[in-house]
C-alpha cells in the first residue's frame, strides 16, 4: 500500500515521489556548488562522496593559492614564517656505517638532486610549495647498474589522479599523470606538442615481476621510475592533500578589501586640506583663490569635474576664517581590521606579532614562541626528517640491488619494500639546529655537561667527535661534515686525533719561544 507526504503547499505526494525530488534537490545544491567556482569562494564536493573534493576543484584551490602566496603579503608572509623556521638554519643529514655515508653523500653531492631537494635553497622551495600545493610526487630515476638514484618532482597539476588498493583505499598503487609533451623541431625552428599519459607506481608498491602490467588502458606503466607522494592538509581519507593556507585565503581577502576600502575614505576625507570661509563676496573668493593660487572649490557653485587635487583648499563665503579639514575619529580605523587579520594568522599558528604588528610583541616575545607554534615548527621537521629518511632507505636498497652495498632488498607478499644491511643499523642521522634562538646556550651546557658529567674533562660517556658533531649542530654550523671530517681525519682514533691536537700545540710553542730568543 502507497504512502504519502503532506508538502508545505498542502498536496500529498508519493513516498517515492518524494525520495526521487529530495535526490533531485540534493543534485541541485551540488550544481549550485559547481556554478560557485566562479566566485572562487566555494569548491565542488564530488561525486566520490562528502570526503573528497574533485580533481578539478583541487586544481582551481591551488591555482588560487598560488596566486595568493605571491599577491597577498598575509599569505606570503605567513608560508615564508613557517619556512624560515623548518630550514632557515639548514639541516644535517650523515650515516655512522662508512659504506652508507659514502652513498648517501654521493646522493646529496649529485648536481641533480642538489637542484632538486638537497641544497639549501632546494629545501626552502620545496617547503613553501609543499604549504601551498600539499602535494609533493617525488619521481625515482634509478641507474639499476650503478644504483645512482635521481629525483625529480612532478608538477602536481599533471598527476589527475590516484588508484589505489581494492582492499585498502589508504593504500596507493598508481598515479595517473597526464601532460603535454614539448619537443623542438631543430630543422624547422618550431616547437611541437604531443599529449602523453603515464602510469607510475607507488614507490612501496613493488608486486611480483608476473604481476606487473605493462600497460593500464593502453597507457604504459612505468616501473622503473616510481613516485614517492607526500600529502599535507585535508583529511586522512582523501586521496590528495588540500592547500595549508586555503582556510586563510577568504579572510586575508577580507582584510585586503578592508584596507582598500579604509584607504578610499580616508582619501576622500583628503580631498580639502583647509576651509576658508567668512567671504561675503565672490569678488573675495576670486582675491583669497589668486593669492593661495592653489586648486579651489566654492562651496555648491563649484566646478567639480575634474574634482580638486588632494589637500586643496575650500573657500566659502563669509567671514574669513582657516581651519585645516580633520579626518580623525571621522571613519573607521585601519585597526578596526585586526580581527581579519587573526583569522589568518590562526591558520598559520603564528602569533599577531609575526605578521606586521609589533605594538603586541616585546623583548619576550621576540626570542620565544607560543607552545602550540614551538610544536607546529618542531612537528614540521619531524615531517621532514621522515621524508628524507623514507628517500634515503629507497637509496640505500637501490645500491644493495646494484650490489654497491652489502645486504638484501626484498619485498614482503603484499609489494612493501624490505631493506637489511649486511652491517646492521647504518646509523642515519638527521638533525636541525634548534627552533628557538635561546635554546643554543642550554643545549650546550647541557652537551658539555653529559660529556663531563660537570667536571672539566671528558668522562668517557660520550665520544668526542660525537659531541663535537652535536655542539655543532647546535651552534648552527652549515657544513658539520666538513668539520668533523678536519677535526677527526679518518682511520685515526679519538686518542690519537687530540695527541696530535697536544703535538700540534707544543711544536708552534717551541717555535714562538724560538722566535722570542732570536734563534
């Protein structure tokens, strides 16, 4: 038997009638959400569920990002904050086992990867892009003769979409990227284009030899070369990361228009410096205009087309009298815009001071941080720090395949990647300088008094080139390799390096009183 639903006009309708025109209202309100992407104010929920935005509307949000981080100084200033405080002061990587450390140097020396990810410079660009794209597609290039690794970066609007496991949607198997193929005619002068579309596995997806398909929909799979993706914003179910300063982009809009509006009033306002008034006769206005000779207007009998300069002068009729033309307290004040302004600067975590207005910040506040923005920071190079080790253990495994190293690289029955060194645990360490700026005087005194244990000598806890690398580390040196490599020339102990140290100093002593003698 049929049942039926009263509408708000008072007809009774189908159930099922019903349920179809709640379906149809719900379609409604998407394509609504669809015409929205004009505004760039709202972006299309798709069709996969409420959890995920479509690829499309991924690329609009980041392409407005980007627009954002080099136009808008919250924006800017906001990604540059956070990037100065993750690398402003570089990064150390090293490995304890000699073999390791000489393929992972030889990594991070290669002109290739130094362009890429491991220079100075290459770290601060890749943490900005990563704040605004929160996707990063880390491609291996790998020589499987020599087991030199490559790395490269694909532009996040060419990989348009993510397959991954039937069983397991957090777990990646494919990136589709799809690009145009530039070429240049050298004989002709002219350059070509050609559509491509690749297939490259994820980097811990490495199935049986026999399951590997060559191609996907007629499109090639490319096993030798896979990618490494790293996501950041959004929520864990989606497939890619949402930009980190999305949330802030409508309110540091906000506070743009506001200044802008703020700053046309205030010009308004500007646009008569002094009244002039007490002029009974024209004749007066005419005398008092040639003597300021200045741009005027006479009350409604002026010509206000084109309008007066800014800081004119306004000449009225009547007893002569200047007053200059005061704006304060007339309009709203630029300050009025600050809580804009904290809503930006609550998506990034930073304080107000950070942002422009130091009448909030002291001495205090200028050499510390709030806890929540200490640990944001902190959280970041933690995030870093596990990038480069996850890039590093795909290095490593690549030179024990090419049998540069001693050890076994396998795969577990599922395709994730095993990796044992015939040498045990190679020591990888990665270290950033401290955060704040007072913590450099506490972490030493803290080194030198576990190297020993408050007195003046070294207790034999920990070895010296070992604190010599930390007290470095935490003094900000660059180069921490270069030194430790002066200080403690290989294949010479720590009893032999400081007897040489002792050598040293007592043969330039012998020379200086040599020289004092006359000898």
């Amino acid at each position: 038997m049929a049942t039926y639903t009263e509408t708000d006009a008072g007809l009774l309708v189908p159930d099922d009638v019903m349920a179809i025109s709640e379906s149809l209202a719900s379609l409604e309100s998407y394509a609504a959400l669809e015409l929205a992407l004009e505004d760039w104010g709202w972006t299309r929920l798709g069709i996969q569920g409420t959890h995920e935005f479509t690829r499309e509307g991924l690329r609009r949000i980041t392409q407005l990002a980007r627009i954002m981080y080099l136009k808008n100084p919250l924006i800017q200033r906001g990604v540059n904050v956070q990037t100065y405080y993750v690398y402003g002061q570089g990064m150390n990587v090293s490995a304890e086992d000699e073999g390791v450390n000489e393929i992972l140097q030889e990594f991070l020396g290669d002109a290739k990867n130094k362009a890429e990810l491991t220079t100075h410079e290459a770290r601060i660009e890749k943490e900005r892009d990563l704040q605004v794209e929160a996707n990063l597609f880390f491609c291996f290039f790998t020589n499987v003769t020599t087991g030199r690794v490559r790395v490269r970066c694909i532009p996040f609007d060419e990989i348009t979409e993510v397959i991954t496991s039937p069983d397991d949607a957090r777990e990646p198997w494919y990136y589709k990227r799809e690009w145009v193929q530039e070429g240049f005619d050298v004989s002709s002068g002219r350059t070509t284009t050609e559509p491509q579309v690749v297939y490259y596995p994820d980097w811990r997806h490495r199935p049986a030899p026999r399951d590997r398909p060559k191609t996907i929909g007629r499109h090639p799979v490319a096993w030798d070369t896979p990618v490494y993706h790293v996501r950041t914003g959004g929520l864990s179910r989606m497939r890619f990361g949402v930009s980190e300063v999305y949330a802030a982009i409508d309110w540091a809009r906000a506070y743009k228009e506001f200044l802008e509006n703020w700053s046309t009033i205030v010009k308004a306002h500007s646009r008569f410096a002094w009244r002039a008034a007490g002029m009974s006769t024209q004749s007066a206005v005419d005398a008092m205009k040639e003597r300021l000779g200045a741009t005027t207007s006479a009350g409604a009998r002026a010509n206000t087309n084109p309008p007066p300069v800014v800081a004119s002068t306004l000449l009225e009729p009547g007893s002569v009298r200047m007053e200059p033309v005061r704006t304060a307290g007339a309009t709203t004040s630029a300050s009025d815009g600050r809580h804009l302004k904290l809503m930006v600067a609550m998506v990034f975590g930073l304080p107000e001071t950070f942002f422009g207005d130091t009448s909030v910040g002291n001495l205090a506040t200028a050499k510390t941080l709030d806890r929540p923005t200490e640990l944001k920071m902190l959280s970041r190079q933690t995030l870093w720090a596990n990038i480069h080790r996850n890039i590093i253990d795909y290095v490593l495994a690549a030179a024990v395949r090419a049998g540069r190293l001693s050890g076994s690289a396998t795969e577990e029955d599922d395709g994730t990647p095993r990796l044992e060194l015939a040498a045990g645990d190679p020591g990888i360490r990665i270290a950033f300088p401290p955060v704040l700026e007072h913590e450099t005087e506490a972490a030493v005194n803290a080194i030198v008094k576990a190297a020993t244990l408050g007195g003046t000598e070294l207790a034999g806890t920990i070895e010296l080139p070992l604190v010599a690398r930390m007290l470095l580390d935490a003094l900000g040196e660059q180069d921490v390799d270069e030194v430790i490599e002066r200080q403690f020339p290989a294949g010479e102990s720590v009893a032999e390096t400081r007897l040489v140290q002792v050598a040293r100093q007592l043969k330039e002593a012998v020379l200086e009183l040599r020289e004092g003698h006359g000898d």
